[in-house]
C-alpha cells in the first residue's frame, strides 16, 4: 500500500559547499536569515494591485503598450536581464543590467577574453563586500554608476508630506518615463523605491523600468529579484509614492 507524507525542500548546497560561515554579531550583514530560514521561500505572490508581466492582463497590456510604442527601452533591457546574485546586490545588478544595455565597455575582464559588468566587477566607491554586508543607497548608485561610464541624472523624491511637491515629482517621474519608453536611443530609468509601501515584502529595492502603458499609467517593472517576484506592471502613482519614502539609513528619499 502506497503512503505520501509532505516533505520540506532540502538545501543541497551544504552537502557539496559545507555550511556558510559562522554569522559575525559585531557585523551587519542585511543579506542573513536565521539558521531555521535557510531556502525556505520559493517566490511570492505580487500584491493584487500589481499584475504579473506573463499573465493574460499583463500581456494584454504589453501588447497595447508596444503597438503605442511605449516599450522602446525594453528591449535593449530585455538583452540583458539577469537575476540579483546576493540578497543586497539589487542595485549592483540592476546597474550592471543597465551598463550593458548601454553598450558601455567596462574596459576590464570579466572572464577568460571578455570584458562584461557583473555585480562584481563594478569599480567605484563601493564593492560587492561592502554591498553586500550595507545595501546600497541612493547617492552610492549614482556614484558608481558614474564612475563606470554612464551619464547619470538623478531625481530624488521630496523630502516630507507636501501633497504638492509629492504631485510634482510624480509628473516629473511619468514625463521622463513616457520620454525613455518612447525613445530609440539607449536611454534607462531605474527606480529606487521603498517594496512596503507597494504592498510588497522586503524594504529599499533597486530594478529598471522596462516600459509605460498610458491608459493604465502603469510602469513595467522588470524586478531584478525575480526568485522573489516576477517582472510586473505597477502603477505609476504608486511607484512615485514609494519612491519617497524615506530611507532610514540616510534619512533621505
């Protein structure tokens, strides 16, 4: 006779690698889990707010989107798309990401003949030890993405509940999406913005955005952490909102 019991996925990783090193308690490291936490989490659902980029409703959307030509930078994103390394490498990835959409030679080795950006090979003022153990901020992405050729404007969310400023700002950030979703040229936009306030799980998240559909004045956001959550369409009212939210480790937007 046949019997089935519910078996917890194994972490094969500590079989062939042996057990992460023992946690440091003076370091902080924002990318460690409890003991018991270890590849618990397969993915998440994404708030109802949002709708998942490979769904019927997200198609649709993406269809509608691409035939008003507001998708014109998704494809050279779409390249280059890759999945966060490190809990803490959303930024590093997202920018790596988008320096190879650019077309910009890192001049440096990546592996064997190749020169190619990776989360770990970004030069600057900040490397993937220091990344991985603080996160990035804001001011750090901008700096390294400045110091590894880019040409960067930055626009920070206002600072306090001023509705007006806050509106302003979210004209601001749909103007320039609409103008690099419309644009051939290889032009980006990344968003740096709080998942809380998107009714999502985690804190500060880096990721590009991929695209705009007007009538939803919804953004493509192509989520670098996808073993988290999938490439999705948010509105941009809400992403605006969660791009102000104050970083605690800066306090600043």
């Amino acid at each position: 006779r046949a019997s089935s019991a519910l078996v917890a996925p194994r972490d094969l990783g500590f079989a062939f690698f042996g057990a992460p090193p023992a946690e440091d308690a003076r370091r902080r490291d924002l990318g460690a889990v409890r003991t018991g936490h270890a590849g618990r989490f397969y993915q998440r659902t994404l708030p109802p707010q949002q709708v998942p980029f490979a769904s019927e409703h997200g198609r649709r959307l993406f269809r509608e989107a691409l035939a008003a030509g507001t998708l014109e930078s998704f494809f050279f994103l779409a390249e280059q798309f890759r999945t966060q390394d490190e809990p803490t490498f959303c930024g590093l990835s997202t920018l790596a990401m988008v320096l190879n959409s650019l077309r910009i030679d890192p001049m440096r080795t990546w592996k064997g003949a190749w020169r190619w950006f990776n989360e770990e090979n970004l030069g600057g003022c900040a490397g993937p030890d220091q990344v991985r153990a603080a996160g990035l901020s804001f001011d750090m992405f901008k700096c390294l993405a400045t110091c590894n050729g880019a040409e960067v404007v930055g626009h920070r969310g206002p600072l306090g509940a001023d509705p007006r400023a806050v509106q302003d700002f979210e004209d601001a950030f749909r103007a320039a999406v609409r103008a690099a979703a419309q644009s051939g040229d290889r032009e980006c936009i990344v968003a740096s913005y709080s998942r809380e306030v998107l009714g999502q799980s985690g804190a500060g998240h880096f990721s590009p955005i991929g695209g705009y559909h007007e009538g939803a004045d919804a953004v493509l956001i192509l989520d670098v952490a996808r073993f988290k959550y999938p490439p999705h369409w948010a509105r941009l009212g809400d992403v605006a909102q969660a791009m102000c939210e104050v970083d605690p480790d800066t306090a600043r937007p």
